[in-house]
C-alpha cells in the first residue's frame, strides 16, 4: 500500500492566482491597526507574508494582537468559493492519474481553505481532507495529522509520499517522520535539502513514486 499526502497552496495551485481584490478587508483591518498605533511597517511586506507564510507565522512576525486577528478572521470567513476563480495547476491531471490512496492536508483558516477546495472542485479526489487551522484548540498541526495518518492506515511511513512546496512545513514534518518527500519547486519557496526530491511539474512524480 502506497499513501499520497498532499498540500494545497503553491502545490495543487498557484496562491497568487486568487485575485487580490478579495482579500481588500482583511487586509485593511491590519493596515488601519498599524496605522491608528503607529506601527512601523510597510505595507508591501504585510501583504507579501500574507501570500507567502502561514497566518500564526505572519501575525506572529508582525506583533498583531489577539482583538485584530479576530477581526481579520471575521473578514476572511465571508470568503465563499463563488468568489474565488481559480484553477489546479494544469499537470494536476497528473496526480489524479495515480491510483494510490491520496489525503490533503492544508494549513490555513478552515472557512478560507474549504472555500479554495470548493471552488478547485478537488474534494473528491481524497479519501480524507485535513486543515491545519492555527485557531483551534488544542491545535492538530501537521505533525499530529502525520502521526494520525499513520495509525490511521496502518501503513510503514516509508510508504508514505509528502508532496507539498514549503521547506519549513509539510516537507521537514514528513522528513522528521520518516517519510518520503517531494517538494514542488514554487516562487515564494526556495528549494530544500530536506526534501528526497526536487520536482517542477506532476508529470516526473510516475518515475519517483513506484
């Protein structure tokens, strides 16, 4: 038995595909915040690590109070899929092509990360979909959700694939556990020794995974 975990932004499509006009609110609650108490920042960073980082990561890196995050939530959660046009990346045929058992795992606000996977129309392609949401209490990172998987399927992790871009995430995670790891090259990532492989396109994971 074979098991495919997968990551979504940046892995199954393109983070910058959304438009950004629809993300104007959330963003203007941080902004006015750093306005209104002087914080020193620019703006263009903000909205970079917001496109590029996990959001626990970008508030913590920022200094955004817990009353701000819960705004910014607010306005992410009016987020539904009929806003969002976007689409898998074009090899994403290509996983699908694979008949291993396939399970997402994102890291992300639940209301924000269901809505990309509606609008993708990708659902049914995995038999379990996780999200990482950094609100939750106690919090199941990607760690736990690894571990789960594992016991879960009964399987070795040696017959466990991570496919994912983010170096400090799911490809150091999997890594850690044991498994095999593909990171898929991306622009806001940097290729990672900790990664077995190095991939650009879904077309080369027939050769890896046999």
């Amino acid at each position: 038995m074979c098991l495919l975990i997968l990551d979504l932004d940046d892995t199954i499509f393109e983070t910058k595909s959304m438009s950004s006009e629809i993300f104007e609110a959330p963003i203007s609650v941080l902004i006015k915040h750093c306005v209104n108490n002087n914080v020193k920042i620019v703006q263009e960073t903000l909205i970079a690590d917001l496109w590029s980082l996990p959001i626990d990561v970008v508030f913590s890196k920022h200094n955004i109070p817990n009353r701000i995050t819960t705004s910014f939530y607010e306005e992410i959660a009016k987020i539904d899929d009929k806003q969002l046009s976007i689409k898998p990346f074009q090899d994403y045929s290509e996983v699908n092509s694979l008949t291993y058992k396939k399970v997402l795992v994102t890291t992300g606000l639940r209301e924000l990360q269901m809505a990309k996977i509606n609008a993708l129309n990708i659902a049914s392609n995995f038999e379990d979909i996780y999200i990482d949401d950094p609100r939750e209490l106690p919090r199941k990172d990607k760690q736990l959700i690894f571990q789960s998987l594992i016991k879960q399927y009964q399987i070795d992790p040696k017959n466990i694939w991570v496919i994912g871009d983010n170096p400090t995430s799911e490809i150091r995670v999997g890594k850690a556990l044991g498994m095999n790891t593909i990171q898929r090259k991306s622009e806001s990532k940097s290729s990672t020794l900790d990664a077995d492989y190095v991939i650009e396109s879904f077309t080369e994971l027939r050769k890896i995974i046999r």
